[in-house]
C-alpha cells in the first residue's frame, strides 16, 4: 500500500527551475522581457514553424488564433468533442459558433469523415487537437479541409511528431499549452505557432493591448521615443512572462528525456494489462504517429468501481473528457454516438515523468489486483 497520494500529474522540476527562477528575480527583469524572447526563439527551432508567440495559456493562443483567421459573428469552427472546453471556447470568444464533430473509436481524435459531413459554407476554420499527446492524422484531415485552415490545438503534444515533423507547424496556426501539468510545464503559459511574419507579429501586439511594442522593445531595441507607441485595434493582455519563460527554457531543454520516461511507463502499462480483456490501451506509437503521451487514457469496464477503488489506495486518476458538447453551456446539440459511447469507459492513469518504477509496479499490481488477476 502506498502510504502517500500518487499523482496523477506532476511537473518535473528539480533545482535547474529554481535556479532559473531566483537569476530572473535578481535581475529585476520580470515581465515580458528577454527571456521570453530567448524563449520563443527556441520554441520556434524546436516546432518547426517561423514564428512562436509567447501567450500566458493555451486558451489565450487558441483565442489569438481565432481572431487572426478572422473567426467572428456567423461563422463556424469545427471541433472535436473529446476535449477541454477552451477548444470551443474560444471560438464562442470570437462570436463563432462551435460545431462539435464526433471522434474516431480507437484514438479519440477529431474523425476526419465526421468533419467531412460537418463542413458548410460557414466553416471558417477547424480545430484539431492532439489527444493525448497523440497526432491526429493531419494528411488525412488536410484532404478532407481542402483550402479551410487547420488550427493545431497542442495542449497536450509538446515534442510529439507526425510523419517525423514536430507538431505545431504542420497547420495555419499551433497552440501550446505550459500548464503546471503539461509535458513542458511553467505552471501558467502558453505559445502560438505559425509561419505567416505578419500574422505573428499582429499577434504580438494583440497580446498587449494591441500597443505596437513591449516594454522590452521599447527600452532595448527601438530608437524612437520611449514614451511613444501605436494601438490600432483592441488586444488583450495575454503576453508570456521572463519567470515563467525561465521555467520552460530550462523545461524545453529536459523535454525529450521527460517524453521518454512518459513512453516508458505507457509501455510498462501495456504489457502488464496485455492479459486484462477488460482495459483497453492507447493506440501505440508507429513510425508515423509519435505520442508525446501526455495522457494515458485506458478504456475500462466498471471505470467508476475501478476509480474509487485506486483511489482508496491512494492512486489518483482522471477522467479526459466528458465530451464537452454535453456542457449547458453550448445548448442543445446533436447527439455524437461514438464519444458519448466511449466516455463511460473513459480512465486516465497517472502518468509523469517522476512516477518511480516502484509506485509504476504498485499501480499495476493494483489495477490487477481490481480484475481479479
Ligand atoms: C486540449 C486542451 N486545449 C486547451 C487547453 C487550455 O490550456 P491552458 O490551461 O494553457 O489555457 C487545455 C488545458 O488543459 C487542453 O487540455
């Protein structure tokens, strides 16, 4: 029996953050600064897109992404249901209409055919997230879309890879999420990736009241008046900041090494249920589709006796997602069989980088010991 509370997310820190934090704090610099932009520059390199945008959440770049694709009144985005709610959310920001698609059984990502179907002469762009961690299949999606521009929601895939491309750059617009528990984790942030210049540095104003330069500009690079600066349209204040950013520059540098150990524990999972015809596991890794496994999101008979049982024994679990077209909050909607059939089953294991190969034992023999094994 464990004795202490295993999380089901944890951030992976050790002295390098604390490090980083305390050299931002004695240098008296901790708003939007040069961190922040050492920060995007890597984040850049590391997504394969021109351009990265740091933003203080994922629901903030998803936002900004709707506003530059010119998301508003009348128009229509189309989402998976298994999701968070920001993903519709801010399409609903932008006075969009969210339309839910259903998901595909076996990797609860968006169903391309379902879009398919969804798609109108209102659409205006679609949202894809990365379940798990997991790619969706964006070849196929991108057929199916035609000219209609992709959104890549990333929340969850910070260092996953499609077809050996990193995701973020593979649509019109990425969005990442540095949530304290995500794979790379600030505790709150968030980054907009994208090739097109001028849209990233439209977003750039956008994310500070629409003004036309930071503070930073302003004091390091611009010759021009300190004082001085233009606001053409109206943004929020959305920006990423140089503590959090210290964060993840040294999270971005520890990523693959985290996302390993995350594989690795998914594996011993896989094995250890092989013989349970009860659990059902995530779709693995191929040479195509390279989870940065954020979630392990097992399918499982009896999941609520399962949950509150591991819980007794001091295991934590989740459940990802209630499909979100269920929420009041975006009416009546069409029913979505395949997730409203799959969410009861729906059980997320702990899954971190920290977990020790003595609580991964202690969880499995567990669930075992549930199924009578
Ligand atoms: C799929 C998905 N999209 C967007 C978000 C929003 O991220 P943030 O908390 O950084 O705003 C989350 C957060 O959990 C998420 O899981």
């Amino acid at each position: 029996m464990s004795t202490e509370m295993i999380q089901l997310f944890k951030p992976w820190y050790d002295d390098r953050e604390i490090e980083a934090v305390a050299e931002v704090l004695r240098s008296g610099w901790v708003g939007l600064g040069p961190k922040t932009a050492e920060f995007e520059k890597r984040f850049a390199q590391f997504s394969g897109a021109a351009c990265c945008v740091g933003l203080n959440s994922c629901t903030a770049a998803l936002d900004m992404a709707m506003r530059l694709l010119g998301v508003n009144h009348g128009d229509e985005v189309i989402v998976p249901t298994v999701t968070f709610v920001s993903t519709a959310h801010c399409i609903a920001y932008n006075l969009g209409t969210p339309i839910f698609a259903d998901v595909n059984e076996r990797t609860l990502d968006l169903d391309a055919t379902d879009v398919a179907r969804k798609i109108g002469p209102r659409t205006k762009a679609i949202i894809a997230v990365h379940y798990g961690g997991r790619p969706v299949d964006m070849d196929a999606l991108k057929q199916v879309a035609g000219s209609i521009p992709i959104v890549e929601d990333c929340a969850h895939a910070t260092g996953a890879r499609y077809k050996g491309r990193s995701v973020g750059g593979l649509g019109a617009v990425g969005c990442f999420s540095f949530h304290a528990v995500k794979n790379l984790a600030m505790g709150e942030g968030g980054a907009l990736t994208i090739n097109d210049k001028q849209m990233a540095q439209r977003a750039k104003r956008l994310r500070w009241l629409g003004i036309d330069k930071g503070t930073w500009d302003r004091t390091a690079l611009d010759k021009s008046y300190w004082w001085e600066y233009s606001v053409d349209e109206i943004g929020l204040k959305s920006h990423l900041n140089d503590v959090h950013a210290a964060i993840g520059l040294v999270q971005l540098a520890k990523l693959e090494e985290a996302n390993r150990r995350r594989r690795a524990i998914v594996d011993a999972y896989r094995q250890a249920f092989a013989d349970i015809p009860q659990i059902r596991m995530p779709a693995p890794d191929d040479a195509d589709f390279e989870s940065a496994w954020h979630l392990c999101e097992i399918l499982a008979e009896s999941r609520d006796e399962l949950s509150v049982f591991l819980q007794e024994r001091n295991i934590s679990t989740g459940v990802h997602y209630k499909p979100i077209h269920l929420y009041r909050c975006y009416g009546n909607r069409p029913s979505l069989p395949v997730a409203e059939g799959l969410f009861p089953r729906m059980l997320s294991l702990p899954l971190h980088p920290g977990l020790t190969d003595e609580q991964v034992r202690y969880i499995i023999a567990t669930l075992r010991r549930f199924y009578g094994k």
